[in-house]
C-alpha cells in the first residue's frame, strides 16, 4: 500500500471520529435515534471556500478562519465564546445549515399527499403523529434545481411560525458549534430579491451557508 493510500485512510477515520464527537448525547438521541446506526459518517467538502458563493463572487474576500480564532480569543484561550449550534446537510454538493433552534426531528422520506395549484417546491403533506406537516423540497426553494433521489434524503421537521414544516435534504452531515463571532452576514447580492441565507459561517476550513428559517419555512 503506498503512502497517499494510507494517509486517505487515516483522513477517513479522523474525519468519522471528529463527526461523531460533534453530536453531543442529547442531540444524537433526540435528532438521530432510530437512524444512528443508518447514517455513514461523511467527509465535509475540503474546500476551504463556499462553492454557492465564490463560485459567482471570487472577488469577496472573506477573512481567514485564523483571523477569527486570534479575533475571539484575544490571546485568551480560556475564555469563553458564544456559540450557536446549526444542523449542516448538503444539497447538491453545496453544504448549508440550518439553526438547531427550529429542528424538532429527522425522518426519512415517506409517501405524500400532492397538492394541487402549489408552488414546484412544495412535495405535498404528510400525517405525522396526526398532525399536517408540508413537505418544501430544499433544492427546489433554493433554485438549485431537482434534489438528489437517493437512500440519504431525510426530511427535517422544523418548528414554523404556525405549522411545523418538513425540508427535503440530500444528505445530513453532522451537528456543529460556530461563535457568533466566526459568523458575517451574507452578501445583498446573494439572494437576490429572497433572503434565504442570513450569512456564512466558518468552521474547520470550510464555508457554511447559513439559512434565514423565517423565510425557509414559508409555504
């Protein structure tokens, strides 16, 4: 076995011990319950930029992630810092989040009932527990075309502002803590007419695209 082999392979477990000590006890119980044992660790995008941005923007320039640890510590190492906790999955091969706030549950995709005269996005509705929960496939609302069919498509329960609303995802990551600090509110240019991304966080090299749930959760 020559050495680039064996230094993917160790990359790999890295990565999977990494994820997994990211889920806290009460988040894996709550959130991944029954599919714990179904979900295979997966390697975050290596990239150290957000391919949804600076594909179309290469002229933003974003700070460093050392920037923001110097700026946050103050040289302090023990102090503490303000974190938010955000569920990151993928769509397409573009990796967003989703304030942990307003997710209730993750359930796998199930049949729905469509709905006529709604918008594209909306899949339908489904029973759950007894209540009418819309079903917004994600990809679609965000205009990155058709998700992804696939075995790891899961739908996330969030809390609505009258309803909970399920979203359609390609693929959940893992469970992950940004300081305020280490988040910069996204480009105006961005949404373009729709504030669907609130801003962009940083975390381990890569470049979350952060998702405004008020607007998100609209039906």
């Amino acid at each position: 076995m020559d050495l680039a082999e064996i230094r993917k392979k160790a990359q790999k477990k890295d990565v999977a011990v990494e994820e997994q000590a990211l889920l806290e006890p009460t988040l894996a119980a709550e959130l991944f319950a029954a599919e714990e044992s179904e979900l295979e660790p997966v390697a975050p995008p290596k990239s150290s930029a957000a391919p949804g941005l600076q594909q179309f923007f290469p002229d933003l320039n974003f700070a460093s992630e050392e920037d923001y640890i110097q700026g946050i510590s103050g040289g302090d190492k023990g102090q503490e810092v303000e974190t938010v906790q955000w569920l990151t999955f993928l769509l397409g091969k573009e990796e967003y989040a989703l304030n942990l706030d307003v997710v209730m549950e993750l359930i796998k995709p199930r049949a729905y009932t469509e709905l006529p005269d709604v918008p594209d996005y909306v899949r339908g509705i489904l029973s759950l527990r007894g209540e009418v929960v819309p079903v917004i496939d994600l990809c679609r609302r965000l205009k990155l075309g058709c998700s992804s069919e696939g075995g790891y498509q899961r739908i996330v329960v969030c809390e609505g502002k009258e309803q909970s609303i399920g979203l359609l995802v390609d693929r959940i990551t893992q469970v992950v803590r940004i300081p305020k600090e280490a988040i910069e509110q996204a480009p105006l240019v961005v949404n373009e007419g729709d504030n669907y991304v609130s801003g962009v966080g940083r975390y381990q090299g890569r470049m979350l695209i952060l998702l405004n749930p008020d607007e998100v959760l609209q039906v």
